[in-house]
C-alpha cells in the first residue's frame, strides 16, 4: 500500500512552467488519494509547488531539509511537519525510509543523486518499492538511453529496467498509483 509518496525533484525557480503544472496536478492528486507527500522540505521550486498544493488540497506533507538549507530561507514552513536534519545524508535517509514507493519529476544534480540511490539500493536488495519517473516532454530519455547502454555494456544485469516504471504525464502516475493501492487492498 503506498500511503506516502517520496518525490524527488527540482528547486530550480527556473524550469519549465509544464513542469510545475505536473507538480501541481500530482500533489492535488496525492491529497485526494490521501497519499502523503514526503519531499525535500523546500519552499521553492517544484518542490515547493508540490507541496503547495497537497496542502491546498487538504492533504499532509512531510518535508526534510538539512539545517543548512533552513538558514538559507527556503524551508518550507506550511507543512504538516517540517523535521530539520544535520546533513544531506540524513535527509537522504529519511526521504528513502518514510516514502512507500519514490516519484521521480525533472530535476537537477540532486534529483538525479536521488534516483540513483535509490535504483543502486533496489538492485542490493536494500528495498523492494516501486520507482516512477515521470518523463515529461522526454526529460529522461537522454538518462534512459544511458541505461541501455550501460545495460549493453554489461555494466548491469538486464533486468535493470525493472527497477522503476516510467510515466509519461500526471494521470499516468495517478492510474498507477490507484491501481497499485487496489491491488494491494483486495490482496489476500
């Protein structure tokens, strides 16, 4: 059952405005899935247009910012909680830990550390949860090619691909994600 969604994404002020409008649909449809959010804690961005709008949609999000970051004045103070961690690797591992399954939107350096991550832990076995993408506008496919090749390569075993789900607009992530929830509610 996912009842909270780790989401990983930009804080870029700058990116495409479609991008936002993704950020904002997917948090309406968290609220109303009754799916918590649990993010990077950041006011700006995506991260913040997220957030933004779960809240305003009456639902919960949970964000996680390291101190550093909060002295800088992009901690989102409008959530459901706010916990404030030492460092990077702390909120790394909570944003891992407290999310169900982990939704991927266009970012930068860090939501591709994210990603990373998390894809590395599920191919040691470290965690069984689904990773999405969501793969506006093509916005992964540059990093998707670069699996193939490396899956080529044997760089990785084949069935790396498994790893995560690709979507290609926010009503495939919300199908997804319902269809998950009722599988495993009627599950035995």
């Amino acid at each position: 059952m996912i009842n909270a969604l780790t989401v990983y994404c930009s804080s870029s002020t700058e990116a495409p405005r479609e991008y936002f409008d993704a950020a904002a649909s997917l948090g309406k449809s968290c609220a109303t899935m009754n799916i918590s959010l649990v993010f990077g804690g950041g006011r700006v961005g995506l991260m913040g247009c997220i957030a933004d709008a779960v809240m305003q949609n009456g639902g919960t999000a949970r964000g996680i910012i390291p101190r550093f970051l909060e002295e800088r004045e992009v901690a989102h103070y409008g959530l459901s909680e706010l916990t404030v961690v030492e460092t990077m690797h702390e909120r790394k591992m909570k944003l891992a830990e407290w999310g169900d399954a982990y939704l991927v939107l266009p970012g930068g350096l860090g939501t591709l550390d994210e990603l990373l991550e998390v894809m590395t832990w599920k191919h040691l076995g470290h965690h069984q949860k689904p990773i999405i993408l969501l793969n506006i506008n093509g916005f992964w496919n540059p990093l998707l090619e670069f699996f193939r090749r490396i899956a080529e390569e044997r760089m990785v075993c084949n069935g790396y691909s498994d790893y995560y789900t690709i979507c290609n607009s926010t009503e495939e992530v919300a199908a997804l994600l319902a269809i998950h929830n009722t599988i495993v509610e009627t599950a035995p």
